[in-house]
C-alpha cells in the first residue's frame, strides 16, 4: 500500500496520508482497547462493523480511479 500511495501522492501529501492513517489506527486501538475490557463480542461486532463501513470508501476510490494511476512502471536505472 505504501508504494502506491507515494506514487498517488508525493511530498507533503504523503506526510498527511501518513499522519491521518497514524491517527485512525491509535483512535482504532483505543476503541478496540476498551471494548476488550468489557466484551470480545463488542471488539468482534465492533470490527465488524468499522470494516463494512469501509467498504463503501473503497468501491468509491474504485470506481474514481482513472485508468494508469497506481500502476507507474519506473524507469530502470543506467
């Protein structure tokens, strides 16, 4: 995933992708975390749940994507 994002996004993009994907996974552990405490059940319906909502982000940036992005060949070097 880290090599296309950097394709998709250089420079100081690339800082904020990785910032807000820092941020998500400590917020995602956190909640994970005091779900453990009270109920594997919750962490499981949780998880679940976090996942499914995601899938609606990913068809988007799916059917967004235009044909060439994300599969840059690089040149070969002398």
């Amino acid at each position: 995933m880290r090599a296309t994002i950097a394709q998709l996004a250089p420079g100081d993009r690339l800082s904020c992708f990785h910032a807000v994907y820092g941020a998500a996974w400590f917020a995602g552990s956190v909640l994970l975390g005091v779900l453990d405490d009270r109920s594997i059940v919750r962490v499981v319906i949780a998880s679940a749940g976090l996942q499914a909502a995601a899938l609606p982000v990913f068809a988007a940036g799916r059917a967004a994507r235009r044909p060439g992005i994300g599969v840059a060949v690089r040149p070969a070097m002398p």
